[in-house]
C-alpha cells in the first residue's frame, strides 16, 4: 500500500486534518466515558473555534458563535468583553463597572442589569461603592409595594431596554447576524467595527440634530435663515447633546 505525504497537503487541508484528529479524540472520549458532553467541543470543521452555548431559547436552544458582554452609556455602546467560550455574565459586572470609572473618572448612579447579574455577590459590591442596581430585592417579594417602587422598577426596565435595542440595531440595519468571516481574529474584528457603526450612526445623528436646530425656531419650530450663527447657542447645544464637557473643553476661551 502506498500512502501520501502529509508535506503535499496545503495549510488549510493541515489544519483541517488536525481538526479532525482532535474531533475523533472528543468522541473516542465520550464513547469511553458514557457522557454526552466535553470541554472545548468541535462542531465545525472549518471553524473550530466556535463552541455551542446553551441558551434555552424557543426554537433556538442552542447558538453558536461569539458571546458578548456589552453595555450602554448614553445610548454609546462599549464592548466589555467577546469569547467564543460559554462564561457567566454576572462574573464580569465588577470589571464593567471599573472600566466605566476608568473612562469617565467616577463610578455610575445606577447599574441596569439583566437578572443574572442581580447576585448576592453583585449587589454587596455595588452598594459598597454607592451604586443603585436595578431589579427588585432578593429573597420573597414583599406583599405590598409602593407605588413609588413600581415607578421606580418600570423606569429601570425601560431604560435597560436600550441595550436590547441596540443589539437589534446592530443585526437588522448593520448585519451583526452575517458574520462571514472565518478565522476568530477577523470575526472579532468585524463584530467590532459593527459596534463601531452603530456608535458613528448615534454620532452622525446628533450631529444633524445640531446642525438642523440652528436654523430652527426655538419657538414655532419652523425653520428660519439666520443671519449668523450664534456661538454661546452653539457651544450650549454641544454640551446638552454631551458632544463636549465644558469643564474639560477649551472652547469658551477660543470664542
């Protein structure tokens, strides 16, 4: 019997072989073992990085692909943290938040999480540094509940929303949902520059609000001509849309 040598074989069919021998491995593991599961699970020849993530979704009980931590400051979205292995969210909230302090150069008023960021764990830590977390207490619910609390638990859920939506922005209007790329490091990068888009897409609109108000009757609301640009009215609406901060800016002396 003659066999082949493996040094005609390209890059791709190597790497591909070798996919196949650590796939074999899993399942001889498996076999032996009598279980259903192994850590770092291949599912995919050609992209065996991608692990499969237990959702429990209708229809969709298991996803496949990158898993990202993201969050929201004034409709801006940040990403944490991307993996193509399965990890707990509420594990990384601590960090958020520190990079949030980095950032900005003090930690947030009010954290608005899903539940399974709402732990014990979670909860002590924020409350130690000043940060109101939303969600209702742990423990029984309470019998009664003011109404101020129920106005208070409707606004937070309202206003975690915005990160939701800003994940169906990213697939619906900037494709987050097609990635094609194949190796891991192309597929961050490109869920990335998604990200990106979104965040210059949010820019791009307040820059034309802005520009929109200056020829804009603050009173009637009909567009006007003015003779000239008033830059104290300028320079106000930059700070209230939070383009610039006037504490740090040097603008005013400029003008």
């Amino acid at each position: 019997i003659s066999w082949g040598s493996l040094e005609n074989l390209s890059k791709r069919q190597k790497n591909c072989l070798e996919t196949i021998k650590k796939v074999y491995e899993q399942q001889q593991s498996m076999w032996e073992n009598k279980t259903q599961s192994v850590p770092q699970r291949i599912v995919s020849l050609t992209q065996p990085h991608i692990r499969p993530i237990v959702r429990g979704k209708a229809g969709k009980p298991i996803e496949f692909g990158a898993k990202l931590s993201v969050s929201c400051v004034d409709n801006y979205v940040f990403l944490d943290k991307i993996s193509w292995e399965n990890f707990n969210e509420s594990c990384h909230l601590k960090e958020q938040v520190e990079k949030y302090k980095e950032t900005f150069g003090y930690y947030p008023e009010s954290v608005h999480v899903d539940k399974i960021y709402r732990t014990r764990e979670n909860r002590n830590w924020c409350k130690e540094r000043g940060i109101r977390i939303s969600g209702p207490k742990l423990g029984r619910p309470p019998k009664n509940v003011s109404e101020e609390e129920k106005k208070q638990a409707h606004s937070d859920e309202c206003f975690r929303n915005a990160i939701e939506g800003k994940f169906g922005q990213a697939k619906r209007r900037f494709s987050l949902n097609l990635v094609m790329t194949k190796l891991p490091e192309t597929s961050i990068t490109s869920i990335a520059i998604t990200f990106l888009v979104v965040n210059l897409s949010k820019l791009l609109r307040q820059f034309l609000s802005l520009f929109l108000s200056l020829f804009t009757n603050n009173g009637t609301g009909e567009l006007v001509k003015p003779p000239f640009i008033n830059f104290d009215y300028t320079l106000n609406n930059f700070y209230v849309l939070k383009l610039i901060d006037l504490s740090e800016n040097s603008w005013s002396k400029v003008a």
